[in-house]
C-alpha cells in the first residue's frame, strides 16, 4: 500500500484517468501530462487503482 505516488513523466501520455479517478492525488502539468500532488494517499484503494490501470505504467507507489 502506498503512502505517496509518483508520475514518470516520460512515461505519461497525459491520458487524464489518473487525473479524473484520483483528483486529490493527480493534476496536469503545464505539459498535459500527469503529475502527483505532493500529499500523502488518505485513499489507497483509489491510489492503487490508479497504478494498476494507468495504460502505460506511469504511476509509481512508493
């Protein structure tokens, strides 16, 4: 179970599934792509989802 996310910018296609199923841990950069907000995971169900159904792996639990 993780306590902080992370998002590979170079990994991230800006796909926004993070972003609309985890809005208090996920928003877009000025890049359109995913970035984590710096907060710890109060949700980690919802956090865990998010990496598991992030398309192309992007999201890292720490």
């Amino acid at each position: 179970m993780p306590s902080k996310v992370s998002v590979n910018n170079d990994a991230c296609i800006g796909c926004g599934l993070c972003v609309g199923s985890c809005p208090d841990l996920f928003e877009f950069g000025d890049d359109g792509k995913a970035v984590a907000v710096d907060a710890p995971v109060t949700d980690e169900a919802a956090a865990e989802d998010a990496i598991a159904n992030c398309p192309v792996g992007a999201i890292v639990g720490e």
